[in-house]
C-alpha cells in the first residue's frame, strides 16, 4: 500500500466538484461526487433515534437500488428536524443531482451537516447543483474543492487516498471527511465518503464497511454528542478493471488493510480537528481480557470531561484516568495496571500495578505540554488491544459550542 | 412535613463536630458524627470498579454490623487508588475513631474526598479524631463544622433538614453532602449523609435508600464521570420513641416523601455548586411511555456537552436537546415532541410535534439568560415522567478542572 496525494477523486472515474451557492455566508457549501459508470454502495449511519432527512434517504436507497452514480452533499444545513418538508426537500436534491447528471433519483446518495431545524433553502441548493454538474473534474482539485464544501466548523479539509496493487493491477482507494463538534463513537457529526476503484459486491463492501468503522470512526470522541446526520458511504466503480474481491481473493486482505488505513486516517484528522482542540490525545489500552473490553476501556478514557481538561492542563492526573476506566463497564482488575504517558519528550510511568508511583513531575509535565501525547495502559489480563484518539476540553471547545447558532 | 433550619444534628441524638487536622492547607478537613446510641444504617456506594479503600470498608460494615454509632469523613484525601496501605489506613481511622468514642472500630463508618492516589497523612489523622471527638456538639454548629469540613471545591457548604409528625411524635431527617466535580448519574464524588431520629428496621432502612437515590443523585450531572468515592449514608437511631417504621405503618407514606425531600434537596444543592457552573438548570420530560424511559431521555439531555455549552452561551438551541434524546437510547417518537424554555422571565415554546415553530429569539434569549432555566420535553406517548438536574459547561469548568491536582 503507497499513501498518495489525492482524496475522493483518486479512484479512477470518480470526478468531484465544489461550489459557492448561498446556504452559507461566502464559503463553499455544495459537493457532488460522480462516477462515470455504476458504483456497488454501502453505508453506515447515526445510530441517533432523531435522524435527519438525508439519513432516512439513504438508507432507502441502500436497502433498495442495487447501483448509485453520485453523491450530493450541502453544509451550512443539516436538513435535521424538519419533518415532512425536510424529506421532500431531501428528495429534490436527488431529482436535482439525477436530472443535471441523467440518472435516476435512486442513483443519487444526499448528506446535508450544519445547523439542526432550519428548513433547507431550495433555492441555492437549486443553482448550486446546476453549478457543480458543470464543473466536475476528476483531478486533484476537483476533489480538494468538494473536501471544502463539505465542511462546517472544521478548520482544514481532511482527505486521504492510497494506492495498492491487485492482480497486477492498481487500485485506489480515496476518500474526504468533515468532522469537528458532536464526534464520538457510534458516529458524530461527521461526513466520511470513500471512493476505490476496485470491483467489490454490494454485500461484501458493506461487511466490510461495517467492520471498518469499529476501530476507525468509533474509537474517536471530541465531545461525546451523537449526531443526527453521521453518514459513512463508500462508492467501488470497478473501473480498475480488476476481478471481484472478497475474502476468497489472494489480495484481500492488502485490500482490506488499506480500506481500514483510509477510514481510521479520516477518523484521525476528524480529531485533529476536534473544536477548540490543542491536543491530539491517543490512548493505547493493552493486556485488556478480549477485544470489545479494551475498546470500551479506551473509549471510556478519551471520553471523559476530567481526562481532556486534565491534558489541557497538562496535568499528570492519572486517577482520572483509572476511574474513567473504573466506571466503563468493562472488567479489569484495577491492581494489575500500569499506565505510561508518552510524547516526544520522553515516557513516564505513573502507575504500576494500581499503584501510583513516584514519578518525576517535571518531566511528566513536558510530555504533557506536547501537542501529541499517548497515554499507555497495559493491563495484564489477557492480550487483546485497541487504541482510541480524541482531544483535550478547552476554553476555545467551550466558546464554539457555546457561540455556534447565535 | 416542615422544612427547618439544621443539618446532620437536627435528629435527636446526633452529635458532630467539623475540624482542621492539616491534610488540607488551612481549611477545615475532618468531620465526625456520633449517635448516642446504636443506629440501624444503609449505604450506596460508588458503581466504578475502581474503589476507594473506605468504600471497600463500609461496604463490608454494611454486610456485616447490624448497628453503627459514628461516621469519620474526611476531605483532602481520597484514599483511593492506595492499594495495600489504603486499607490499612482506613481501618486505623476507623480505630482512631472507635477508640475515642469508646465504641468499636466495626461501628465507625469511613469516607474519604480529595486527591487520588496519594497516602493518607495519618499523623494529621490521629490528631484530627482526638480534637473532633473532643468537641462533639448536638448542635446547629457542631452540624455546620462537620458540613464545612467535608467540602472540597465545593463553594458553599450543603445541609438540609425536615421535621414531620408521626404517631405523635415529631421525627426528623437531617442531612449535609457534598459535591462539587465529577457528578453524574449513578453517583459521583459526591458524599451524602442522612441522619433521622426515627425508628426503621435496617433491611427496610436500605430499600427505602435504594429506592430514593434513583430519582435524587441519579437524576443530577455536573460533568458525567463518576468518582470512585461516591457514597449515601444513612444513618437511624430511634431517638424519637417513634414506633418501627415499614410500609405497613400510616405514617410510612410521609416518612418516605420527607425522605426523599431531603435527598433531592441536597442532589439539587450539589448541582447548584457544581465547578464553574453559572446556571441551574432542570429538565422535565413529561408524557414517556414508562419511567424509565423518562428518566433515560431527562438525564441524556442534562448531560449533553453541547447541551450545557448552548445554556451556558444562552442559546436556544433545542436541536441539540432533541439530538441528545435521540442518543439516549430511549425510544420515542421524534415527531411527537414539544419543546419549551422556561425560567422567571417567562415561557417559550421551541419546538411542537417535532417541528421548529417560529418563536421570539428575543425573548428567548431573556428566558435562557436567567441563572435558572427549566427546559420542558412533552412526549405524548405516555403518563410518566421524570427530572434531572444539572448546570452548564462553562470557562470556568475548563480552568478548575484543568488545574485541579497542580
């Protein structure tokens, strides 16, 4: 697997666009994603009970249309809570796209993330489509322009692609994402789109998706709210040309593995570029009894308000830490473990076998200050693992979100 | 049932006494309560894995003693994550304690607050116990020494106390807690102590606390993470010569509610103090289709980030309110919801039938600038309902929590 510059456009016969259409003040605000012939889909949504109009859209149309050829996407407007009319405005958008691209609604997948309750402004959603259709390009800047006007409060544009050889062929694998506020597991206000190249079943891309996201998208928290909107879709053309993958094909598991790379980078940046973050926090739970106890365990750590102020004070506090982990729910012996924080200036350990160690403040406090800090946890019950991210709880988290709709 | 001035001494035969020993710089750290006679008693203690030794040792006194006299807290020190040695501490506080007041350590009930994972300073201890059991007090003082001297962050000391009639004779519940950091729903460091002069058998003392913590600390959230020191103490010594109370007793009605008064007063009261908070606010979800229910969908708002972030910037934004019901894991029906704000200076109506309704920003805004805000969910799809309370994430959250143990 080569990592390669580009986004969702790297995939062959995937071109983008994004376009400047009004929904919000000068900056760009509608994406569209085209591939030149038909795609196998799959996606993953909000497990939110309020799901907002283009949730419930998509969802039709993964359980119904065997192919999609695109995806249009709007910020600025969640199209969220708005009932009867967010659906049929949801619907229009598909019949826009469809129309400017002579496909059918049915082929056309729609993410709306902004502002929750607003009805959407037709209108621009209306010429921006027009707009978009006509500027599509299936270059490096077509994709970084639809990486734009995805985004709400995100800071930078998150795209990743990677390149990979099967059958002697190569295959490519691209993908945008916008995240910021509301990111934590089970999916947050959070856009991730995935293009590839290569030729891959419905049913098997969706298993795959599926498995993906446990250790990408939901091992990441900013904030602990669960979106209305969250929507993973990924798009495989087969315009590679190589033949069916599944877990029966000898290149596989190179596919898979770089499948998974592209969703955990995206995940990655969605918390890099968490609201009001300073911090880039990774926690590293080891020794944990099966699996599912050291996800939970790692999640429980980066979710918790008292770990993210602690780091962005810099303080070594520890016993947050370990009563995050006391009050997951998951089981582990408290008196087996030993905690490390580690950044580039160095490691410390803090704890051993539950109990708290003499350890050198100053030092402690250095690697703290870092921008990247891991926080290591080695339990000794067993030898499952599993790594969460998240960022640190600012003044500048607490500004934004309490700014944001004002 | 009347509402009167006191604390954990309003009950007959309680004394208590507040002092400072030195685990804390210059403020009060120790607290003492004594009965005259033995108590039947009842704990709630902590759901985190992670327990603090004097957890570990009331909840052996409540399996095994069938009475207690005294309650030993102190603050500074949590007393957790000290392995071995934390054990042996707290049984010698309980020693210390047994030993000045004539008792046996098996009658002395242990709580600890403050740091994790320190040692307990056992010198300052020692000569804690001596001064505290040397002024013991049945009175309104010797209450607000032991009220003082459990706080940590805490800003203002919590004690409540009610008196009702039964069989003729008057009865009270008294009580003092504190708060502060980390509360959430299942307990949080959060220490509560109940003293009544009533007569009520210990098995039956334990289901009428289970029974009441569920609607009272339960429903209350400052920042969601949950301490491995939290505890519920009640303590009874039949003082009154009121007959044994059960729920077979015609006063057991209104000992139950005066009860239950005492324990939401002072949930209420550590909210209210909760770190940096600057708003109070209470969540009303009405017309569940069960309690529970209720209960689920009235504390996933309260605490929300985003949810507290938006009342802290005064923002009507009920988007979020309806997002967090959604995660909640509660089922209901988005489309049938009624949102309203209500504090001093006036009502709105947000949201009907799941619908935004146009609503006066303005007044809005005045509503939500109050320092007590309620925030009314109407469900229609049942009779019951439930409240929770908590307080918005402020600045001033970020900085005590991120300079705490430094």
């Amino acid at each position: 697997m080569k990592i390669i510059d580009g986004g969702i456009t790297a995939s062959l016969g995937f071109s983008a666009a994004g376009v400047y259409c009004g929904i919000k003040k000068r900056k760009k605000d509608l994406a569209l994603v085209v591939s030149d012939r038909p795609c196998t889909f799959a996606g993953s949504f909000t497990t939110n009970v309020v799901k907002a109009a283009p949730v419930v859209w998509d969802q039709q149309i993964v359980a119904s249309s065997p192919t999609v050829r695109s995806i249009l996407v709007n910020s600025g407007n969640a199209n969220a809570c708005t009932a009867a009319q967010g659906d049929e405005d949801c619907k229009t958008m598909a019949c826009l796209a469809a129309e400017a691209l002579g496909i059918t609604a049915e082929e056309v997948l729609v993410c709306s993330t902004g502002v929750i309750g607003v009805p959407m402004p037709m209108e621009p959603i209306r010429e921006g489509v027009a707009l978009a259709s006509g500027v599509l390009a299936a270059t490096r800047e077509g994709a970084s322009d639809a990486a734009t006007a995805i985004c709400t409060t995100d800071t930078f544009t998150k795209e990743v692609a990677v390149s990979l050889e099967i059958d002697g062929l190569p295959i490519h694998i691209g993908g945008m994402a916008k995240g910021s506020g509301m990111i934590h597991p089970n999916m947050a206000t959070m856009l991730s789109f995935i293009t590839t190249d290569a030729t891959i079943e419905k049913g098997e891309l969706q298993k795959l998706l599926g498995s993906s996201i446990v250790d990408s998208y939901n091992m990441i928290s900013v904030d602990g709210d669960t979106s209305t909107n969250d929507t993973v879709l990924v798009l495989a053309n087969g315009a590679s040309g190589s033949s069916p993958l599944s877990p029966a094909h000898p290149g596989w598991e190179a596919f898979k593995r770089a499948f998974e790379y592209v969703h955990t980078a995206l995940a990655k940046l969605i918390v890099r570029d968490g609201e009001g973050a300073g911090k880039f926090l990774e926690v590293i739970v080891e020794g944990a009894k099966d699996k599912e106890s050291a996800r939970t365990l790692a999640r429980s750590i980066i979710s918790s308000n008292l770990v993210k102020t602690a780091f962005f004070g810099a303080d070594a506090n520890w016993g947050r830490i370990l009563c995050a982990m006391g009050y997951s729910g998951a089981a582990f012996d408290p008196l087996k473990v030993d905690l490390y924080f580690i950044s580039e200036k160095g490691q410390v350990q803090v704890v051993e076998g539950g109990v708290p160690l003499a350890f050198d403040e100053h030092l402690a406090r250095a690697i703290l200050m870092e921008r990247e800090v891991i926080t290591r946890a080695v339990l000794r019950d067993g030898d499952a693992e599993a790594t969460a991210w998240g960022c640190d709880l600012s003044y500048e988290y607490v500004r934004i979100n309490g700014e944001y709709r004002s």
